[in-house]
C-alpha cells in the first residue's frame, strides 16, 4: 500500500508535553466500526468490559537509554548521541548513533559528557559495527549489573522525538514516562497507553470482572522511526524482544474458550500477541524477537479490542489501528479528534478501538 494513504496534518499545538493529571483523566475516543464515534473517558474503561475478558498489558520498564558523548580523533573531537534499542549481550547493545557519519567501527566513545557524572566510573564503548540507517553495535568496557548501574547514573530517559524537541527531560519524565506495571527493565520507549493506568481504574477492572495479566516486549527506539518507503511493502522493521509466561498463556486460551474477549493495551501488547499467537489463535509459552509489521489486510488472530493513543502520521502504527478498525474508520476518528482538541502522541489522550470485522 502507498504510505500516503497514512498520513495526515497534525496542528502542533495538538501533541501533548506533559501527561493528563490524574493518569486516568486523559479523554478517550471510542471507535467501533460501523456504529460511530463515541467521545468518553479513560475512567469509562470498565463500562465496555464484560465479566470473563482479559486486559492484557505490557510490563517492561523503561531504561535511561539516551547517552551523550564524545568521540575523539586525535586532537579532533565530535558529541555524539547514542540512543540504545536493543540488548544483545551483558556488555553490547544495538543503538541509533546522532551523527553516525561521524564514528567509524572501531573507533572509541566517551559517555557522560554532558554534566552528568557516573558513579561507576567511566562509561566508555567501541563501536564494533555499523549498520544502515545510523544503527551500529556499541560493546561496552562495563558488563552486566554495572553497566546497568552506569546508566542509570549517566544515561537520560529517551523522550520521544516530538517532545525532546521541544523541551529536554527532567526528574519528573523519570516518573511520567513509566507505567505503573513497568517490571522488567529492557525498554527505550514506553508501551504508553498504559501511561493511562492508575491503581483506582484497576480495581475498576477487578469489579467488572475483567482478568489481568501481563506479558513483555521490550519497545526500541525503531518505533518512532518513520516510514521513508513509498510502499509498505518496501519498509523493513526492527526487531524487539518479548516474553510470554506460561501462566499467561493458559488464561488467555481458558478466556478465549469461554467466549472472553482479548483486550490488548497498546500496540506493543497487540504485536506481541500476534507474534506469539498460532494459526487457530491459541497461545503458549513464548520468547523471542518479533518484526511483525501489520497493514490493512493482515488477519488478527488474538486481539479482539485495543486501547492506544494517537499515533504519528505516516507510522507504522496508523497502519496498524486501520488494519485493526478499518482505514476509513480510523481516518474519520483521527480527523475527529483533531477537530475535537484530543492531546496527541506518547503523553496524549486515548482511543478505545474495537475489530472490523473481517470480510
């Protein structure tokens, strides 16, 4: 399909810095195809459960994975921003190197060169490869739990592209960009709609009879990519690491089984799903990396209700919510929340979507 297809003008007034106070205030649009538009509240949430459904969210934990350092050439030297998005080893990790043209494999870089001091001592790499696309392999002098601890020290919360620049981030992002089920450490984006989580709305959950459960897909960086192909089908996609417990597995099958609905919260939920999800839809235990990329006309196997947010023009997650309600259903809720003043993006109001139904 034509990437054009998938985009659309967004006033920038519209992309939200901050999150709405409280978590659970954001507004949400309810999308069902075919029966209109619904203007409502993320505290609605537990009207459109019913006893029996799975809420399914996305526990991994954003890391400060945005560095700032400086490569040296002799007496010349250059900043350089290492964004990291994928872990491959207790000391490597893949990152999106700014500017990459200006590192060469096995050149050395030093972390921590913006005011900010690592407790740990020095955080230096080498870059042991470069990709395409400003990718390269980053091999770390520290390993493990240190390196962790490095970070943590050095590193910067990896705020969106559209936020980062128009403020820079602070103590409060610490907090803000994390949900309240964040567990498992991995991520360099946050899976954000379930920024929108509060501990009142889950206990409105558990009173309409709705089970929780969690799985994990680590979001990398590559999600806020854009799509620079013409087609879709000439868009390749970044690979992101994910996990499915045993336990999850088997009341997802028992929900389904019973006539549950798969609620998914957030798209990275969702991809994980249809990743791990057989051909008859059912699950087990699961682990591995995922570059699923869903357009319009893939068949969902899992997912049977999404909550998200606004997604960027031309992204691959517009693609996504119209394969899941339709392409005209989403372009008529996205013209409608623009002309309604919904808040856009990472920190932004939500969408509740259900399924078109497959023809």
């Amino acid at each position: 399909m034509k990437v054009d297809q998938f985009d659309f003008a967004l006033p920038e007034e519209r992309i939200a810095l901050r999150p709405a106070e409280p978590r659970d205030a954001a507004r949400m649009l309810v999308v069902r195809p075919g029966a209109g538009l619904d203007d409502r509240g993320v505290g609605d949430l537990p009207g459109f459960l019913k006893p029996g459904d799975v809420v399914v969210f996305n526990d991994t934990k954003v890391i400060p994975a945005r560095l700032t350092g400086i490569r040296r050439r002799g007496d010349a030297q250059a900043h350089i921003e290492a964004t990291l998005h994928m872990r491959v080893g207790p000391d490597r990790w893949k990152a999106f190197l700014k500017p990459a043209k200006r590192v060469e494999a096995g050149e050395r870089i030093q972390f921590g060169h913006d005011g900010a001091v690592c407790l740990t001592g020095s955080l230096d790499a080498t870059v042991a490869e470069k990709g395409q696309g400003g990718e390269a392999l980053l091999a770390f002098d520290l390993s493990g739990a240190v390196l962790d601890e490095a970070l943590e020290a050095v590193g910067h919360i990896p705020l969106p592209p559209y936020i980062a620049a128009r403020r820079p981030d602070d103590a409060r992002d610490r907090r803000d960009y994390q949900t309240i089920f964040a567990r498992q450490e991995g991520a360099v984006a946050a899976p954000t709609a379930g920024l929108h989580f509060t501990p009142a709305l889950l206990s409105a959950l558990d009173a309409a009879g709705a089970d929780r459960h969690c799985v994990t897909l680590h979001v990398g960086a590559g999600t806020f990519l854009p799509v620079k192909a013409d087609d879709t089908d000439d868009h390749v996609m970044h690979e992101e690491w994910g996990t499915i417990s045993t336990e999850t597995a088997t009341a997802l099958n028992q929900a389904r089984a019973r006539g549950g609905r798969i609620v998914a919260v957030g798209t990275t939920t969702l991809r994980l799903l249809e990743s791990a999800a057989g051909p008859d839809g059912r699950f087990s235990e699961w682990a591995g990396t995922t570059d699923i990329f869903i357009t319009p006309g893939y068949r969902f196997r899992a997912v049977d209700v999404l909550m998200t947010n606004f997604h960027l023009p031309r992204s691959t997650l517009v693609m996504l919510v119209s394969a899941f309600s339709g392409v005209e259903t989403i372009r008529d809720a996205y013209r409608h929340a623009i002309e309604s003043g919904y808040r856009f993006y990472s920190y932004g109001d939500a969408c509740l979507l259900f399924r078109a139904r497959a023809e």
